[in-house]
C-alpha cells in the first residue's frame, strides 16, 4: 500500500525535498492552484477576498493529503480554489516569511525606494534557496493578480492585508512589540500587510537577480 503523503500542515522544507509533493522546489498544490487561477480566475471580483465553500475546499485538502490526482478544473468555482491557496500557506507550520525578515523590514520601511530595494534585495538574500524561490513564485502570481485590479478589485493594498497575514501567521503577535508609543494605535495587520504589499511593488527589481518572471 502506498505510503500517504500529507501536504498541509508540513514543514515546507520536507515537502521541498520530495519530487512526489513538489516540483522545481514549487510545492504542487501551490502550482497547481496558481496555473489554475492565472488561466481562469484573474478577472474574478472578490478573489482571494470572497471564500469558497468549506466542504469543497476541505474535500481538495484530503485529496492531496491522499496523494490523489487532483483536477481543479472540477472544483465548484474559482473561490474554492483561492481559498485551497491561502489554506496551504496558512497552515504551514513556519511562516512563508520570517519573523526576522519582517524585523529587520521594520528598519528600513521609512527609507526612499531605493534603499528599500535594496534592504529587500538583501533580506531575500539571506533566505534559504529554497523558500526564497517559493516566495518570489507567489509573489510572481500576486503581481499578475494586481495587473487586473480593474477586474477582480485586488489591488497591491488589498492584496497585502490578505496575504501579509498568511505570510506571517505564526507570529502576528510579534508585531505588537515593534509598534512605538507614537504607532500604538496602528493594528498589527497593518504593519504586516504594508511589508507585503511593499514587497509586491517593488517585485521585479527585487526579485530580478534570482530569475523573476510575472508571467511563469
């Protein structure tokens, strides 16, 4: 019988390293979801912000927690899918982006653009390859997803509070303690949706030296 293979919940560096969950260091359904989603979905209003029902999204959780082959094409609607995605990065046991990195971003997040760049370009840097190529995937879609805000209302800014949170999941907490007395009143989801949607402007300069393409 063969062995079952669990996506969700896993360490990303195990799912990495197994070329049934993963492929060119992109974990499967993170692939799957962003082909499907760039081919259909793009132009849906709401996406990302509008959940699918829970039935059919946990129905497709077991279905790669199983090992199965799963074809989005048959998922009830675009939304499922959208939230199958923030579902994966939600329930990694590590956030996507680090409590460190973000620290560290703080520093700088006053800075003139080019400073942030290249705060961001050395901060990424100092991620391990295979997360770092993780990161700049998603943020590769996220940025087709903004080019049509026209569309689907997702613009960077909405983009980072829905993503800035996944991202950094595990240790939302930790924000509170950078925030000033003069910031008191700025909520942790801001400051970590604001990285995020910084992060998403400045992509390709960012993301450039390690083979950025929107369009992948």
């Amino acid at each position: 019988m063969k062995k079952k293979k669990v996506l969700f919940g896993v360490p990303l560096e195990q799912i990495i390293k197994d070329k049934e969950l993963s492929s060119d260091g992109i974990p499967k359904v993170v692939r799957e979801c962003c082909e499907y989603l760039s081919k259909y979905a793009l132009r849906t209003e709401g996406l990302f912000r509008v959940d699918g029902s829970e039935v059919e999204v946990q129905k497709l959780v077991n279905s790669y927690n199983a090992g199965k082959r799963t074809d989005l094409s048959k998922a009830k609607d675009h939304f499922v899918v959208g939230t199958l995605f923030k579902r994966f990065l939600g329930k990694l046991p590590q956030s996507l982006i680090t409590k460190e990195f973000y620290e560290k971003a703080f520093e700088f997040r006053d800075a003139p653009i080019d400073e942030q760049v290249k705060g961001w370009r050395a901060l990424l840097d100092a991620i391990d390859g295979g997360p770092r190529q993780i990161i700049k995937f998603v943020f590769a879609f996220l940025k087709n997803v903004e080019r049509n805000e026209g569309f689907n209302m997702m613009s960077a800014t909405n983009l980072g509070i829905v993503f800035g949170m996944l991202c950094a999941q595990c240790f939302s907490h930790f924000v509170s303690a950078l925030l000033s007395a003069a910031l008191f009143l700025i909520l942790p989801q801001t400051i970590l949706s604001y990285f995020c949607r910084s992060l998403l402007d400045q992509s390709r300069i960012c993301f450039e030296h390690y083979g950025y393409d929107p369009e992948r």
